[in-house]
C-alpha cells in the first residue's frame, strides 16, 4: 500500500533549506534601514544592500547580503567587519553561526538568536550613521 503525500511542514522546510520564513525574518532586519540602503538585489533567497553614500572616493560602500543555498542562508554584515567590537559580547548561540569576520549562517531560526542579530544590526547602523556611511 502507497503511503499518501503529507504537505511538508515548517520543520521540514527548514531542515530542507527551504525556509521562506528564515529568509524573510533576515531580510527584515536589513529592511528596517531601507531608506539609508541603496537594495542592489532583492528577489527570492538573494538580498544585497549598499549604503547610499559613497565612500571618499566615491565608491559605492557595502552594507549587507543573504544568500540562500541549499541548506544554509549566509547573512554578511559588513559593519561587523568594520567594526569588529561590535562581536565582543556575542552570546555562544550567535558566535556558533558565524562563518569568517562578517558572514553568519544560520540553517534554521532561532528567536533568540534572531533578536541577538537584530540587536546587532541595529549597533551596526548607529556606529555607520555616526561615521557618515549611513
């Protein structure tokens, strides 16, 4: 006897990469500073913001990605690099994702780690404002 197809659930979604909801509440924290950004791509598992000013030689200046693929969605936050303090009281949770100086993966949600970032993000764009980046 087959057995019937089950509708995949939010767990399986996450585990399988697929998680629309992950992507969304990351992209979220970088959309809280939309009027600051300059959004060079914003489409389905793929975010990429610059800020909108330019550097001293009028360069365009990064300011953050995700990328989704397979499992894992990547979330690059250039402030962090910039200003590596930021990442001092980082709790283990959060440490746990981070990949390189300004890169965190993360492959499913976590509250608690999310607000963390969020947190984060939020320091990120003050220390950019109070330099002129933002």
């Amino acid at each position: 006897m087959k057995t019937p197809q089950v509708p995949a659930t939010h767990m399986e979604l996450a585990v399988d990469g697929k998680s629309p909801e992950l992507f969304a509440a990351l992209r979220d924290l970088f959309l809280a500073y939309r009027s600051e950004l300059s959004v060079v791509h914003d489409e389905n598992g793929r975010f990429y913001a610059n800020c909108r000013k330019l550097d001293a030689k009028g360069k365009v200046q990064f300011f953050g990605a995700i990328k989704v693929s397979g499992r894992k969605h990547s979330f690059h936050f250039m402030p962090v690099y910039d200003f590596p303090e930021l990442l001092c009281d980082l709790s283990p949770a959060l440490k746990k994702q981070m990949q390189g100086k300004s890169c965190f993966n993360f492959t499913s949600s976590d509250p608690a780690v999310l607000e963390e970032l969020q947190h984060l993000v939020q320091q990120g764009a003050s220390r950019y404002k109070a330099v002129g980046k933002l």
